[in-house]
C-alpha cells in the first residue's frame, strides 16, 4: 500500500512540476504576482510530492518490503539499517529519485527564499526550474520507477542485497552530498536562462547566483572527496584518484563551478564578463547531467558505472540534449545583446580571475576529452580504445601546476590596475617559505626526488600565500598586535571563505604530491608468521581467523607492524564473503601514523608452495602513503570555506537586493570597500 | 607601447586574446602529446590475432575466462586463458586478482604481448557488480554471437550460471 501512495506522489509531483511551469511562465507574462506566487506554491508542493515518495520509498527498504522489485534487487532482511535507508539510493532508479528530491528541493527553496529577486526574473526562474522537474520526474515515473511491484506470484523471499561495495559510511553518505552538488547547479543554470530571457545580466544577478554557486559547490567538493576516500579505503588498490570516468564525470562540473564562483566574483564587482558568467553557469548544470548520463548510459567502460540499460542512456541523452541544447541556444541568441561591462588593465584583478577562468575551462576541456575520446574514436575509426591515467597526468597537470602557482598572486591585486611589482615584493615571504620547504624536501626525504619536492613547494607556495593574503588585510606587524587582531575579527567572513578554501587547495597539494612522490608498496604471500617489508616498517601476519560480520562471513588477519624494533600498531585487515550475493570483498586496515597511512589488505588465500599438505599462505599487500590525510582533509577546508563564505551577511538573498547597486559601499565597510572578499 | 590599439576595448580584446592564445596552445599540445602515449587499442583475443600488435605494446585484452584453466602459483602469480569464440590467449597475472573475478565471467586486462605470445597483465578489471560487462567486451561478444544474456537482466538465475 505505501510503496502506491509513494507511486502516486511521485505522478502527484509531476503534476505540479507541470503547473509551476504554467503558473510561473503565466504569472511573467501577465505580470501578475498572483500567477506567480501560485507557481512558487506548485514548485513547494511539487518538493512535498517527491519527499513522500522518498519517504515511502525509504520505508519499503527498511520493513524490507521485496513485492517491490527495486528493494527486492538491492536490499536484503540481514544489511544493517544504515545500509539498508542507503540501499534506496543504491541503484538507478533510487538514485534518480533522490535526484529529482534534490531538484525539486532546490526549486522550493528558490521560490522560498529568493524574496529579494525581482519579480519577472524571479517567476521564470521558478518556470525553469519547473522545467527541470518536469523533465526529470518524467523519465523517473515513466523511465525508472523505483516504486514498482513484482507480480504477486514472483515475490521474493529474499532480497538480492545491496552490492557489498557500496555498503560502507562514506558511500551511503556519498550519493546525498554529490547529488545534492550536482543538482544545485540547476538553480544557477535557472538564474541564467532567466536572465538571458529577461536580456539583463548586473552585478545584482551576479549576487544571487553566487549564494546557489557556493552551496553547490561547497556539497560538490565534499562529495567527490567522500567519493575518492571510499574508493581509497574500501577497493583496496592503495589509490584515491584513478581517473576514471566516473570520477571525471564528478570533476568536470566541479572544476566549471569553481570557475563560474570565480568569475561571478568579477560580474558582481566590476560588470565585466557577464556573458562568461553566463556561459558557466549554463555549464556548470550541463556538466552535472552529462555526469548522470556517462553514470548511467554505459557508455564508456567505466569500474564505477550503474549496470547498464541502453534505452535508458538514450533518453538520458535526450533531456541532456534539449536542456542544454535550449540553454545554450538562448545564449547564442541573446549574449551578444548583453551590456559589456567596465575595463581592466593587463595587471588587475580582473585580469587574475580571467587567468584563473582560462585555465580551469581549459583543463576542464582537457578531462573532457580524455573522457570521450574513446567515444569519438570509436564513432569515427570503429577501434575500441582507452585512454589511460598517463593522459590526465600529462593534460591536466601542468594547467593546475600553472594555476597554483599565480593563484597567491590574485587576491592581492587591486580591482581595475594593479601593481605586479608590490605584490611581487608582498609575496616575498611566502615564496621564500616555498623556496625553503622544497629544498628542505629535498635534504631530509629520502630517496631524493625532485618532482615531489616540486610538488611540496608548491603547496607550501598556496599555504604561505593565504597566509600572507590574510596578514596584509589585517596589517599585521605593521600596526600594533591589538589593531590588527580587531581587524581579523572584523574581516568579513567571505574573506576567510576564500582564505580558508585557497589554504585547503594549498593542503591537498602537499598532501597529494608527498603521496605520489614518496608511496611506498609491497606485496608477497605470506604464511603464518611470515614477514613484509614496506618504507621502513616491518609487518609479521600473526595469524588469520574467521569472524562473523551481520551479513557477511570474513577471515581477518592480524598483522603486528613494528619500526626500528618498537612495536606500531597492529592492522586487521578482512576479507569478506557476502553470501546473499556470493561476492567477495577485501576490509582495508590502515594504522594512522600523523597525516601519513600505513595500509594493509588481506588478499586471497593460496595453497602452501610446498605442497598441498602444508599449512596455507595469504596474499598480503600493505602500501605506505605518506601525508595521505591531507589528500582529504584539503577539500574539507575547501567546503568549510564555502559554507563560511555562504553565511556572509552581505550574499543572503533578501539583503542583496537591499545593496543594490554592488559598487555601492555599505555603511559597516565603507571605509575599504577595496578590501570586500574576493 | 604605441603598437597596441588606442581603444580600451579593443586594448582589452588583445589582452585576452593574448591570454587565451598560450594556454590554448598548451592545452592542444599537452592533450595531443598525453593521447599519443596513453591511449590503449581493445582486442578479444580473435582481434589480437588479426591485428598482431607489436609485443610490449600496450593494450587491452578482453574475453571470457575459460573455465578451469586458472592456475594460482604460491608466488602470487596466476596464470589463466581468455577467451573468445574463434581463439584464446594465455595470460600470466602477478597481483591480487579483483574480488569479482571468477572462471567463465568476462574481464579486461590490461598489459602487454610478450615475445612468446603470452600475455603479461598489469591490471585485471572485472566489475563491482556482477550484472555489469565492460561495453567493448559485450559489443565483440555480441557480434561473435557469444553473448550471454542482457547486461541488464536482474542476475537471481545469471548469478548461477557458469
């Protein structure tokens, strides 16, 4: 019964996905305020429909209910609850769901929140974001319907299980998150189509758009780190980032929203690149559902990929096609009309955010075609091919490393001409910083190598950088400690949102290049008692013993690390069989030694090279990952960042429109409006 | 400088264009240069005869693992053949194999032809989910009519089949 009041919410929501387009378009085109509130109520209740849907849908997974044949495929009586409310985004057509909760979340809370907006953008936002979910709930209800019965007869006695893989914290947390991200970008792709209709791109647009860029953003940036911790610690390959297209698929609209939040920054100050802006936050949501079509289409071969439904994909490339097709049309049609801004000089600001654009837009493209060049390869020659991790290292790299390297040099440039020579000079500490921790890199890591010490220079340069950012605003140790400890208080928090999120860059940096620089891996089998050597420590396997998990049978290995003759830790890798699947899956250990990891993973179980009557020998692999926290502590700060940045005073939705016109100083910072965040 | 246009915007557009053009041209060059290395050909074993890639090349092998011809050495090496309808290959392993390989599943290897012929395996994939085949390996399988099933078929009865 549930599982059909779910169904029928869920038709109830595409309903009223279909009035709030009405009503809204409607209300923008009788300039009636009535029309439109109605259409913000359409797209509120259309959100209630798909929550019940969720709800019922979260309720056949917990009671276990198999008649309905997506619980029936993915969930199982003995999976732990956590695993088994995660099961119903587990599979596509749960996932899909969550999607559209997404979706339609985010509209109810444009049309909720964006009070201050004017009135004719506003509605058509509303109407777009209507057509969003229309779109999507659609190829939900009538597509991928995760609500659906099995026949009475073929009811099952037990579910299939949720791929044990995915049962894990980080991946049952992981889908909310980048969903959440991903379809964020739908509310800024609103904001520009409205725009664009409504012909007028100002520095007030740029304000609200910023808001939504950032949230998404923030939710994206600890998604895909969610994602690459899961596959660090749960595949068991001693890597966190394989380029695969899945995670391409994550990263593209990630690196097009860092992009868009930048160059926001610049429409909202000066007016200038309001086109671009535009063209971004197109973008940013085009590369969302190209991620959910790569996902679930099949496509490309992929360790990831949701398992595959050709007719699926094609209807997935259809709304792909007509949504960013339809936006991108009505950029060609309507950009060139735009108003184009203030001027900048070659050393500006302005200019630093366009460098940092470029870039990030050509390393985006580059990922792009590493991604489908096996598509285009294979549409125009017939051979099927891959593009290996070797492409990414070699294509995306350098344009980070370039990026990283002018970023300190950005936020303290002025607005309109700045002064190269006195950042120059400014920067002189933090470049000596960097100087100093790459030589010292150098002289103390063994075995010497000169790309990694490179690489921590680097990442020191971005940590000295911000740091150095946040003493010039604060004057510090030019004015007394008391002055410029008030000025540290009193910045606003949009200053320490970019602070914090250049210092998180400038961490995973570090983190991720003394990773890759200095990662240390050994495997053997071994026997009881048996010894492994890995960067330093030396690991005996103490013995292997069976454990019983809730659903899953494992043999567990206790392996005794030591260094220099004092014992460490002592790891305990699994393997498990999940019956209900009959699939295996290896439970990493890893001992926390600092920031760096000491990994260990039980492989499979060997006959004695002696013979077979000698007591068996295990594979036993262990990686050393020197700094690896740092790889994910990085993003966090990143987020952190963007939630401090989000809860500025000045990026609410009802106080921009009060600041309007943005170069207008406000009363509180009116004294140094040159030194409002960046 | 009395070369540059007297037009701030004008001035503005050689700025970008200025800007734009040596990122551009890294970004071509790097893409172009990264593709040449690291792009790898995918064969089933019947290709690989057919197209005789040079040994030591990279490539991908994908097919079916024949039934009963895994051996697993103490060593940590493995030995198996792939298969598919017309030929097979041999493929030596040293590594952990992927949680999901099993005899009769189909998987995609990644190594290289040695001298002998047997292929040397860098990386084995099989997939999380069993329901799932790489696409090239269901496409070649499809059109040698070795295709076993709908990669979408709920798996209660392909979960027992060999």
């Amino acid at each position: 019964m549930i599982s059909e009041i779910g169904a029928f919410c869920l038709m109830l929501a595409l309903a009223f996905a279909g009035a709030q387009v009405g009503l809204s378009a409607a209300g923008r085109v009788r300039r009636s305020t009535v029309l439109a509130a109605a259409g913000e109520g359409a797209a509120v209740a259309s959100f209630l429909g798909v929550a019940l849907a969720f709800a019922c849908l979260v309720h056949a997974f917990v009671t276990s209910d198999f008649s309905v044949a997506n619980v029936a495929a993915n969930s199982h009586t003995e999976k732990p609850l956590l695993y088994k409310v995660a099961g119903a985004w587990g599979s596509h057509e749960g996932s899909m769901l969550l999607w559209c909760l997404a979706l339609t979340g985010y509209g109810a809370a444009a049309a909720t929140l964006g009070r201050g907006l004017p009135q004719g953008l506003k509605a058509l936002m509303v109407a777009t974001q209507g057509v969003l979910g229309l779109v999507f709930l659609a190829y939900t209800v009538f597509a991928s319907n995760p609500l659906v019965r099995i026949p009475l007869n073929a009811v099952p006695v037990e579910g299939r299980s949720l791929n044990p893989l995915l049962q894990d914290p980080a991946l049952a947390i992981h889908p909310p998150f980048l969903y959440s991200g991903y379809v964020g970008m739908s509310v800024v792709f609103s904001l520009a189509v409205a725009a664009l209709i409504e012909g007028r791109v100002d520095a007030a647009w740029a304000r609200w758009v910023r808001p939504w860029a950032l949230a998404a953003w923030s939710l994206l940036t600890v998604g895909i780190m969610l994602g690459s911790f899961w596959a660090y610690y749960e595949l068991g390959w001693g890597g966190w980032w394989f380029w695969d297209p899945v995670e391409n698929a994550s990263f593209m609209p990630w690196l097009i929203a860092t992009a868009l939040l930048h160059s926001a920054i610049v429409t909202e100050k000066r007016g200038a690149l309001a086109g671009w802006t535009l063209f971004l936050a197109l973008g940013a949501f085009t590369f969302s559902m190209l991620g959910a079509f790569l996902v679930r289409s099949g496509v490309l071969t992929s360790v990831h990929a949701f398992a595959v439904d050709p007719k699926r994909g094609v209807l997935l490339l259809l709304i792909l096609g007509f949504t960013a097709g339809a936006g991108f049309g009505l950029f060609a049609w309507r950009a060139p009309r735009l108003s184009k801004g203030g001027v900048f000089a070659p050393i500006s600001r302005e200019s630093a955010l366009v460098l940092n654009n470029i870039l990030l837009a050509a390393a985006t493209t580059a990922v792009f075609l590493g991604t489908l060049f096996p598509l285009i390869r294979e549409a125009m020659t017939g051979e099927a091919i891959s593009v290996g991790p070797g492409f990414f290292n070699i294509a995306f790299t350098p344009m980070m490393a370039v990026l990283a390297v002018v970023l300190p040099a950005g936020p303290l440039l002025a607005w309109k001409r700045g002064d190269l020579q006195g950042v120059g000079q400014r920067l002189m500490l933090a470049a000596a910083v960097a100087v100093g921790a790459g030589l010292l890199t150098l002289a103390l890591v063994s075995p010497r190598k000169a790309l990694g010490a490179l690489g921590v220079a680097v990442g020191a340069w971005l940590i000295a950088g911000a740091v150095t950012e946040l003493a010039e605003r604060t004057r510090a140790f030019r004015v007394p400690a008391a002055d410029s400890l008030r000025r540290l208080v009193g910045l606003p928090r949009g200053a320490w949102g970019m602070t914090l999120a250049h210092l998180g860059l400038g961490v995973f940096v570090l983190g991720a290049c003394f990773e890759i620089g200095w990662r240390g891996e050994a495997a053997e089998t071994l026997p009881i008692g048996g010894t492994l050597d890995v960067a330093g420590y030396h690991l005996v396997l103490d013995r292997v013993a069976p454990v019983d998990g809730p659903n899953f049978d494992a043999d567990q290995a206790i392996i005794k690390a030591t260094k220099d003759g004092a014992p460490v830790c002592t790891g305990r890798p699994e393997r498990r069989v999940y019956p209900a699947g009959g699939q295996t899956t290896s439970e990493v250990a890893i001992c926390y030694r600092g920031f760096s990891h000491l990994y260990m993973v039980l492989g499979e179980r060997r006959e004695n090279p002696a013979g077979k009557a000698g007591p068996p020998v295990w594979l036993v692999r262990a990686y050393w990952n020197p700094w690896a926290t740092l790889i994910f502590l990085g993003p966090i700060i990143m987020a952190l960042g963007g939630v401090i940045s989000l809860s500025d005073r000045r990026l609410r939705l009802g106080v921009a429109a009060r600041s309007r016109p943005a170069t207008e100083p406000e009363p509180a910072k009116g004294k140094k409006p040159r030194e409002q965040p960046a | 400088m009395s070369w540059l246009p007297k037009s701030p915007k004008a001035r503005r557009r050689l700025t970008l264009v200025g800007a734009i053009a040596p990122v551009l041209a890294l970004a071509i060059g790097l893409t172009l240069w990264g593709l040449r290395d690291s792009i790898s050909f995918f064969y089933t074993p019947s290709q690989a005869a057919k197209a005789n890639p040079p040994p030591g090349r990279t490539v991908q092998l994908g097919g079916l693992v024949r039934m009963g011809s895994v051996t697993k050495h103490p060593d940590g090496r493995v030995e198996f053949v792939v298969a598919d309808r017309t030929a097979y290959d041999k493929v030596t392993f040293q590594g952990d194999l992927p949680d999901l390989f099993r005899e009769g599943q189909g998987i995609v290897a990644t190594g290289a032809f040695r001298e002998d012929g047997v292929f040397e395996a860098r990386q084995v994939l099989a997939k999380h989910d069993e329901r799932y085949m790489p696409r090239e390996l269901t496409k070649a399988l499809k059109e040698q009519g070795e295709w076993r099933g709908d990669g979408s078929t709920p798996g209660y009865a392909k979960a027992q089949t060999p």
